[in-house]
C-alpha cells in the first residue's frame, strides 16, 4: 500500500467516527497511534540488544497485547480500555517517581493527548491498517514511517494554523549547513515544533558519528522545548524515526514560563536553531520572569531575549528567523538589538522574500545569524532573489535548497573569508545602525525602488492629463476651423 493510500484508508475511517472533527484530531489520533507502534517495535529491538531491558508499561498497555491482534478486542471494550485504561496509565509516567528515561519520554507525549474516537468498531479498523502495514523494525518500513510522517506534515500544514510551528524545509537546511553543529555541541532549539530544526541537526551529525560512544554523544547533545501538545508529539515521534531511541531531551513545555535569572551556567549551550512564534502575544505574568528592559507580551521578542542569554560566552552561535518588524521595531526591540550589536558578532541577516511560509502567513521574514562574545563591527546583509519566473512562492512551488547556493558560494566559509559586495549583497557598519536608533531594516541600495505611489494621487493626475489633453484637441480644432474658414 502506498503511502498516501495508507493515510487516506485511515483518515477516511476516521471520517466515520462522531468523535473525530477536523484534520487536526485526525492527524493527533494517527500520531499517538504510531508513536505506540513505533514504541513497542523499539522495545522489541531493546530487549534483544539491551541485557535486562525493563519496559516501562504494564505487560498490558503494550501495543504488541492490545493491538496487534487483528481479532483483538474492539468496539465499547476497546474503547473502554483506552479511555480508562489505556490512557491513565500512559500519563502517569510524566511524573511517577521511579519510572525509567522511556517511560517518562512515554508520559510526556501523552500527557496531554485524547482519543478522539467515539467507535471501538473503527478505531480497531484504524489499529489493524497501522498493524498490517508497517514494520519498524524492519529497514524498507523504517523508510517508510519517514513517508508517513511528511505525509502527516503535509496534512498538518493543510489544517489551518500549522504555520506558527513549522519551518520550511529548505530554511531549516540552510541554517543548519550554514552553522555546521560539530559533534559533542549542544544545540537547542526552544520552540521546537515539529522537531524540524532538530531532525536536520541530527541528520547532520550522522555523518560524524562512528562509534556507540559517539552515538550516545549525539543523543545527549539534541534539546528541544515546545509547549503545545500535537506538535511536541509530532517531535518526539519524529526524532524516534530518526535515530534518538529515548528522546528524553525534548520538553513538553513553555520555554518563556521560567524567570530569565533561573537559568545558569549549566543551561547554556553551543548553538541555537530555531524559529520562535511571531505576531503572538504571551499570556499574562509571562513578562514578568524578564527584567523590566525586555518586559513585552510579544512573543518573538521575549524568545530572543533567552536566546541572547542561553548562549555560552565566547563560544555560542545562534541562527533565528524573524520577522521584519524585529528589524524595525522599537521598544524592548531596541535594547536587543543594541545588546546584539554590543554583546554579540551580528555578522549576517539573511533577508528572506515574501512567500516562503505562504500560506500560513505573508509576513516578510529574516534569518540573522550571530556569534556571542565579539562586538558586532559591520553586519552583511544578503536579499534572497527569487527564482527565474517567480512572482512568489506556493505550496505546489516552495522555496528549494538549492537556491541558497548563491548564499553558500558567496559566504566565504566558517570565517567567512573575502565576502564581495553584489547586487544581493551590502554591508552596513555597527555605528551606522546605533545612528539609525538600530534599526536594522536596511535596503538593498542595489535596488532601483519603484514608487509606485497612492492611487488616488494618480487618478487626480491622470485626469488633470486628461483635461489638458481634451484642452489641446479643443484649442487644435479651433485654429484648424479658423484656418480653413480663411481660406
């Protein structure tokens, strides 16, 4: 069965149910559902490579003694069971005391989810169609979770908000490679969503890693944060498909919910990734675990701020995406951008086109990459140009990798060596930008701006060209009469 046949047969099952309403419930249900098979094909491996391994479950919550019989329980008792055993049992782990690594991982992705279906007939239908076609155990159906994941993405991205918590692809490549994570850094990302940024990171450190030892190094060196249930499941789930066994790591939860001063030494890391929420306000109180100088309920704003601070002096780097009203903005977004200039090396902003998180939003983005521990002395700024032929970009015509090789050829390596001022690409010196009260919305001075002005202006001038005209004509046609009535 294909991919997409394999998601369609399940969510038109779903279809069915009173109790599943729209595509988000749908993609959560489907998620837990393989987050358990995926679970219990992992313990099967573990207890053959693990001596003594211990599940974490009760002998009748695993997924191989519910599920995987296809003439298991179903209808009321099926339904019965998850609802009131199922499901306790699995949310427990989050705080039980004594419980193992993968069972708190366990707890975590259900702490907060539902079974949305009301039908024991169906949700058994659901369970048989995951049990009859994958095997994650085995290499080709591993490849194929991969495919049933970006699948479930994709059809996230179609269920309405699913852009304040999703990076495309080719920007979360693009960081990454740029960054270069060397294998014992720490990296984090503190609003993680779907795991994007992080998957890539790993993706990126399998090629350094040799050794069991150097396994368990990769393992420890990926955090992750994200405070909303469907997405942070989608996270753990999708680590697990890409090699973090127990992605203890990843937190269900609000990374802006612990006071600033809280954080130490131990919390600081290497390198951050990441691309907070923006146009969002914090809820009440949330400002508060923030000096005064960063108070501000917008939510992008008191991100960069932990950012700032989480980084290690002298060694961190950090690459984030945000919005243009960063660049211009004021208030607590002048003391940021003052301390980045002063506390950090801002030595790059990457203004993005509009489109490349469309359909989810039209806002105009930026990536800005920065080193802590050095003053900034000049920032380079590189407009991203569209492809050849576009006006935009769409679901059906993304933004590609491969267009940030004009980047990459341009960057001048990890010291970013011999740069050239292009018709993409300026710089403008720190002490320009504290002139400009840093505002750091710089145009490209490449660019010819066309000003295409109010419309009512033009109106008012087009019919005053108008008028002049009917004038000429009427002044032409009376010498013309003149002339030939003295003829």
């Amino acid at each position: 069965m294909s991919i997409g046949t394999l998601i369609k047969t399940i969510q038109d099952i779903m279809r069915k149910d009173v109790g599943v309403d729209g595509d988000a419930q749908r993609i959560s249900q489907i998620v837990w559902l393989l987050f358990l098979k995926i679970f219990d094909d992992k313990e099967q491996e573990w207890q053959l490579t693990i001596p003594g391994y211990k599940s974490p479950l009760q002998s009748r919550f695993r997924w191989s003694n519910w599920a995987k019989d296809a003439e298991g329980i179903t209808g009321d008792e099926l339904i019965d069971f998850v609802n009131n055993d199922l499901f306790p049992s699995l949310k427990k782990l989050a705080t039980a005391a004594g419980v193992s690594a993968s069972g708190k991982v366990v707890g975590s992705v259900f702490e907060d989810a539902y079974n949305y279906m009301k039908s024991g007939t169906l949700l058994r239908q659901v369970i048989n169609t995951i049990q009859e076609d994958v095997d994650f155990n085995s290499s080709s159906d591993r490849h194929l979770f991969n495919e049933i994941y970006e699948k479930i993405l994709a059809d996230l991205q179609s269920a309405g908000n699913a852009g304040e918590y999703y990076t495309p692809r080719a920007v979360t490549q693009f960081m990454v490679d740029i960054l270069n994570p060397q294998l014992g850094e720490s990296v984090l990302d503190p609003a993680c969503g779907t795991g994007g940024f992080l998957t890539c990171t790993i993706e990126h450190l399998k090629t350094q890693v040799k050794t069991a030892a150097d396994r368990t190094t990769l393992q420890d060196s990926i955090h992750g944060v994200e405070k909303k249930p469907l997405p942070h499941m989608l996270a753990m789930t999708n680590l697990m498909l890409h090699g973090i066994d127990v992605p203890s790591n990843i937190r269900h939860d609000n990374t802006l919910s612990r006071p600033l001063k809280g954080y130490g030494p131990k919390d600081r890391v290497d390198i951050i990734l990441t691309n907070p929420p923006f146009g969002g306000m914090e809820e009440d109180g949330i400002e508060s675990n923030f000096p005064r100088k960063y108070q501000t309920r917008e939510t992008a704003d008191l991100f960069m701020a932990l950012i700032m601070h989480l980084l290690k002096h002298d060694t961190g780097r950090g690459a984030v995406v945000l919005p243009d009203g960063f660049l211009f903005g004021e208030g607590a977004k002048t003391t940021l951008k003052r301390e980045l200039l002063e506390e950090f090396n801002l030595h790059t902003i990457v203004r993005l086109p509009k489109g490349v998180f469309a359909p989810y939003t039209s806002i105009a983005t930026n990536v800005l990459f920065f080193e802590k521990g050095e003053r900034t002395k000049d920032v380079w700024f590189f407009e991203h140009p569209y492809p050849d032929g576009y006006k935009s970009y769409s679901r059906s015509k993304p933004l590609d990798i491969k267009e940030f090789d004009l980047e990459k050829a341009w960057w001048g390596g990890p010291i970013r060596k011999g740069r050239k001022i292009t018709g993409n690409a300026w710089k403008v010196s720190a002490a320009d930008i504290a002139a400009r009260n840093y505002n750091l919305d710089c145009k490209n001075p490449h660019v010819v701006e066309v000003n295409h002005r109010d419309p009512a202006e033009l109106m008012a001038e087009y019919q005053e060209i108008t008028r002049q005209l009917a004038e000429a004509q009427s002044a032409l046609k009376a010498e013309l009469m003149l002339a030939l009535g003295g003829l």
